[in-house]
C-alpha cells in the first residue's frame, strides 16, 4: 500500500519541479488547490508524484505528475486501490493519457468524458486588452465601473488588505447561503479560509478593488505552469455594476506585467451548471484543457 502523506509548504519546491516539467495540467493538479480542496494526500515514488484525492465521499487517483516512466506508478495505484478494497479510479487525464494507458493495459479500463470539469484558458492579452467586437460588451461593463468609481484602487491582497477582503467575502457568502444553505458554497468558504490562513507559503496572489476604503471586489491565483496561472477565486458585492469585467481584466493586466512570460490565464472549469459555463464561454477561450477518467472494468461498478 502506497504511503500518503499530507502535502506541506516544504514539498511546494519539489511538487511544482515535476508539475511544470509535465506540462499542461488541469487546475486540480495546483499545489494550492490540492492543500485547500478536500482531502488530498501525496507520494513521492517512481520519479512520480502519485495523489489520492477523497472528495464528496469519492476516492480518486488523478494521472501521475511527472515525465518519468509512468508504468511503475500507475501499478502501484492499481494495487494500492485493491488493497484499500476501493475502485480503481484513474482522474485527470487527456486524451494522451488515455491512449498511453490502455496500451499499457489493454481492455483493462473504460474510459469517460469528464466535461463538467474541463477547464476554460484563455490568452492573458485578451483578458488584459478586451479589445475587438468578440469582447465589446466585457470592455463597456469594465470601462463603466472606472467611469463609475474613477477613485476606485486596485491593490494586491496582503496584510494591509486581506480584513478588508474577509469582510466582503462575508457578505457575500452570507447572502448566497441564506438561499442555499446546503449548497457548494460552504466547501468554498472553507477554501476560501484555508487559502487566507497560508497565503504565502501556496504562492497566492491576489487583488482587491477597493471603493471609498471598502473593498468590493477580490481575485485569487497562483502559477499552474511556466506559461499559465491559475485563477482560483473571484468574488464581487452585487450593486457595482461592472465590477466582475473590471477586476477580471485588472488582474491579468497586472499578471502580465508582473509575469511577461504568462501567456495563458486557466479560468478553471463550470462545475456543469449552465449560467457559469455560459459566462465563461463568453469569454472566449483559447482553448480547453480536457478531461477523462477511467475505472478498471473489474472493479464492481456499485462500489
């Protein structure tokens, strides 16, 4: 059985090594949303690293990170999985993925579409400039908040912001759970928390729009890979009209000139709900990061 362990701040260096050599990775695979998200446990083994994440009462085995030979890490969680007497589940993966494990065990595993969790990337000059019919409407929204709040500062969340942006966080999560107690918003809350708490040691970053001292708006990433950072959180009050094209173009254009080597901004995925993938399809995307799993066809199905 394979040992787990916790990820720490001190594995960051060591993780983020074989994330970046690997490539482009979907957004699960952020060393930040791995130490905020669920319960997610790693290993270092077979020049791999090898997660298990439990998430919603689910186990899952997202496709090794690394560029080492994968065989010896994709045995290992085979028969890590039959000792923990749990399905073999195999997550995360694209289209190569799929196509390097089923000739390495051929018929062994049936394959999925995971579309609710693909995520959207989109170029950090579009985000940055808006420019162009395609983002007229996004440019208007944005340059009305400026006229708006002409005031208004953008400043980076650290210890002279990060009350103030608790403060409006509370509002609005108050507001949305007062609708829907029971819904996701209460895991990203504890998300939410968890990034607060250790801001520094998981490379976050983040803006907060402030208006007459009060912040209204707030966004948080970090780096996913060499040329792309990932967008974790973005939050505004209602009543400021504009606020969500604002900020979404302040913070790639302060990105971009913080990072001239960031090329893409990984907006993350839709979750499957209709208004959200809407939203982001309206963006634009450059291009989507696909996702499969895939489950050994000898597991019991009703496990």
């Amino acid at each position: 059985m394979i040992k787990f362990e916790r990820l720490t701040p001190d594995d960051r260096e060591k993780y983020q090594t074989l994330l970046f050599a690997d490539g482009a990775r979907g957004c699960e695979y952020s060393f930040a949303n791995i130490n905020i998200w669920g319960r997610q446990r790693i290993a270092f083994l077979h020049d791999r690293a090898i997660l298990f994440s439990q998430y919603d009462r689910v186990s899952l085995y997202p496709f090794p990170v690394g560029t080492a030979d994968v065989k010896p890490a994709l045995d290992a969680i085979i028969h890590d999985a039959a000792k923990r007497g749990i399905p073999c589940r195999l997550s995360s993966m694209n289209q190569a993925d799929c196509q390097l494990i089923e000739s390495l065990y051929p018929g062994r595993f049936q394959f999925h579409t995971d579309r609710d969790h693909f995520d959207y990337v989109y170029a950090i000059d579009d985000l940055a400039e808006l420019t162009g019919k395609r983002y007229q409407s996004k440019r208007n929204f944005a340059n009305r908040f400026a006229s708006n709040y002409p005031d208004c500062q953008c400043l980076p969340i650290d210890k002279s912001t990060v009350s103030a942006v608790q403060t409006m966080l509370e509002t609005w999560f108050a507001d949305r759970l007062k609708i829907a107690p029971d819904s996701d918003f209460v895991l990203e809350k504890v998300a939410l928390n968890r990034a607060f708490a250790h801001l520094q040691e998981l490379g976050l970053e983040g803006l907060a729009v402030m208006v007459d001292g009060k912040c209204i708006a707030m966004t948080m990433g970090s780096r996913l890979s060499a040329d792309t950072f990932d967008i974790h959180f973005e939050k505004a009050l209602d009543g400021y009209d504009g606020a969500y094209a604002f900020i979404n173009r302040s913070f790639a254009r302060h990105l971009r000139e913080t990072y001239p080597d960031l090329r893409y901004l990984n907006r993350e995925d839709d979750m499957g709900i209709p208004g959200l993938r809407k939203a982001k399809m309206s963006y634009h995307p450059h291009h989507m990061v696909e996702k499969y799993w895939a489950r050994l066809w000898e597991d019991d199905y009703d496990n």
